[in-house]
C-alpha cells in the first residue's frame, strides 16, 4: 500500500515539499510498465484485497514517474469543515460551512494540498494534463475564502505516495484498478458516490470487481 506516514515514501514522496518530480526515464526496467502509465488516472481501490484506510478509495494520481508516484484520495472527507480550517489560518471564510476538508492520505497530514481547475497563477502549483492542477500555497486559500478562487475544487491535509516500482507492483498485485480521471467526478459525484462512478467509466460494479483480478 501508499507509504505510511512513518514510513519512507522514497524519493517522489520527499520532493512532494515543493510539488515537483524529476522527470525520469521513459521506461520503469523492472515492471516492464510505462513509468508514466498512470499519472491523471484514478486508482481505485479493489475490493477485497485493500484493506485499511485505503479501503473503498479513489485515489487521483498527480505525478507518476520512475522515482515513484503521488496522489490525493478523494472520497475519504474528514470531521474538518473548509471554513474551519481556514478560520485557523486566520483566512476570511465565505464558503459553504458543509464543505469537508478531505483525508488526502497518510503523509504530510498536517499540510494542505488543494486539487483544482487549473485556473488562476498561484505561488506554488503542479500543473497536470487534462486542465487540473494542485497547489499548496496560502494565496490559493486566501483566494477560496474570500470568494476568487478556481471554478472547482477539493481541498486535502496529505497525500499519498509510492517509493520506487511500489505503484507498479501493488498492480501487479492486482490491488488497484485503473482509469483516466474525470473532472465530474472529482467535483460534481456525491462522495459516497465517487468510487461506483469511477468504476463506471470502465462498465464494471462493485459486485462485478469482488475477487477479480487486473487492471485497466
């Protein structure tokens, strides 16, 4: 599974602190697997064989290369409002007081990761084809709380990482399964809907999936 947040997440992982990866060979030599296969995908947790907090996640995949790979869950809300939170940090909150804050993964819990629209020139941003970006500055939060911010968009605290070939050998494994992300889902699904939806895209259920192996 994802590094815990005691664990070593390699080197991905470490370079997450300013939301870059080094780019990195077009191969990974021991999984015979595109080392940027799943990068804008969605993993979604397979039933049965993940167990734990990831169990019944969507995990959208930001950054995937031969040093390993990151992403942000994005069905797990927590007990944290949005407007809380950004009454903490001393930020104006205009927003809906319903809004949750999401438990993105097990690392780096006490930072905030902020998936979004790629709209807007903020401080420090990671830029992800198919027009989603993720941004850890303070001016995006400024932005959302006094009403200027993206269109649409998912807050996290932490991530969750791969060191080197993790990703590729938990699918070899058959833990996850695979599917090109889709904005509606991250922003539009109930959450309790997110991972049905996300295997939708693929014609497959819950029920089908239950002891099946493979990925997409």
């Amino acid at each position: 599974m994802p590094a815990a947040a005691t664990g070593s997440p390699g080197a991905a992982a470490r370079s997450i602190g300013v939301i870059h990866l080094p780019r990195a060979p077009a191969w990974v030599d021991n999984w015979g697997m595109d080392a940027t296969q799943f990068k804008n995908q969605f993993l979604l947790a397979m039933p049965g064989r993940v167990e734990g907090e990831f169990a019944d996640s969507v995990t959208f995949v930001a950054e995937h290369n031969a040093d390993g790979a990151m992403g942000l869950v994005i069905n797990k809300p927590s007990d944290l409002a949005v407007a809380d939170m950004l009454s903490q940090l001393d930020i104006e909150a205009h927003v809906a007081r319903d809004m949750p804050v999401y438990w993105g993964g097990p690392i780096q819990t006490e930072r905030g990761f902020v998936l979004h629209r790629d709209e807007g020139d903020w401080e420090s941003s990671l830029h992800i084809d198919g027009g989603l970006a993720i941004t850890t500055s303070r001016d995006i939060l400024e932005a959302i709380g006094n009403g200027f911010g993206p269109s649409a968009f998912l807050i996290t605290l932490g991530y969750a990482g791969w060191g080197e070939g993790q990703l590729e050998q938990e699918m070899l494994a058959n833990s996850w399964l695979s599917t090109p992300a889709d904005q509606s889902i991250i922003f539009e699904s109930p959450v309790e809907r997110r991972w049905a939806d996300a295997a939708g895209l693929l014609g497959v259920s819950a029920h089908q999936l239950s002891g099946l192996a493979g990925h997409a």
